[in-house]
C-alpha cells in the first residue's frame, strides 16, 4: 500500500475530526475494508507483546540518575534498522573496549538529530502564516537542531 493512501486516509479524519488521535486511527482502520487495515497487526496475542516491547523500552528510558537537578538517563540504545538493538549503560559505552557500541550509539543519535531537523524544517516551511515571533522560535529551534548535529557528528 503506497503511503500516500496512508496520507489521503489520516487527512480525512483530521478534516472530519479537527485533529488526529491514534484511539481513531485504530477504530477506523479496523474493518478489513478499510485502506489502512493492514497497517495494524490484529493478531491481539502478538499486538499485546509488541506493546509489551513499547512498555519494556519506556521501563527502561525511565531509569535516570538525578543530580544537582539534572536528570541523566542510566542506559542508551545501542543499534537501530532492521534489528531491535539494545540498551547498554551509558557509563560502559564510553569506555575505550566497547567503541564500536559508542559509535552505534552515536549513529542512532545522528539519525535522531536528522529527524528533529526534519520535523522543524517542516514547521518552519508551514510557518508562514504565522506570527513573526513564532517563526523567530523555530529559527531558534533549527539553530539548536543543527549545532546538536555538528556537536554530534564532531565527535569522534
């Protein structure tokens, strides 16, 4: 299925919704009929794992060390594409015996930054309409964006 069925399909409910929630998505792709069905996996025992899965990376996500008021997250996810990756401590992948997991580490956090820069070009090219100050915050959001790429990929 092209994703510009996806596109026609979500664009109707939010023109007949005002916005879009998930909760709908799934009530309205539900009949096999619909065109976004066979996006959903409707096998619930294997839905319910995948769910679980989404729990189990939140769990972890969740686990931070607080000090002096900052909040430092403990694990990192090492690998992403086709393989599930995994988590290691942030305090193991920046020593020098598991470079290759702190280069994985950066990749996804390159990809990561790519994808922010992505979602505030796209709020800035549908900015223009909006007020001079709002458009000014994205400026500043982009700028960051790109400095946290250049930080990023300066690291070697």
């Amino acid at each position: 299925m092209a994703s510009n069925v996806v596109a026609v399909e979500l664009e109707r409910i939010r023109e007949r919704d005002g916005v879009i929630r998930a909760s709908v998505v799934v009530e309205e792709a539900k009949p096999e009929e619909s065109p976004i069905h066979d996006r959903f996996t409707w096998d619930d025992e294997k839905a319910a794992n995948e769910y679980r899965l989404i729990e189990a990376r939140q769990l972890i996500r969740s686990v931070v060390v607080v000090s002096n008021g900052r909040s430092e997250p403990i694990y990192a996810h090492v690998g992403s594409g086709a393989s599930e990756g995994y988590y290691q401590s942030v305090h193991v992948l920046v020593q020098p015996a598991h470079r290759d997991e702190f280069e994985a580490a950066l990749s996804e956090l390159r990809s990561r930054l790519v994808a922010a820069a992505a979602s505030v070009s796209a709020l800035e090219n549908a900015a223009a309409a909006a007020t001079p100050e709002r458009r000014a915050q994205l400026r500043r959001v982009a700028s960051k964006v790109q400095e946290a790429r250049e930080a990023v990929t300066s690291v070697a």
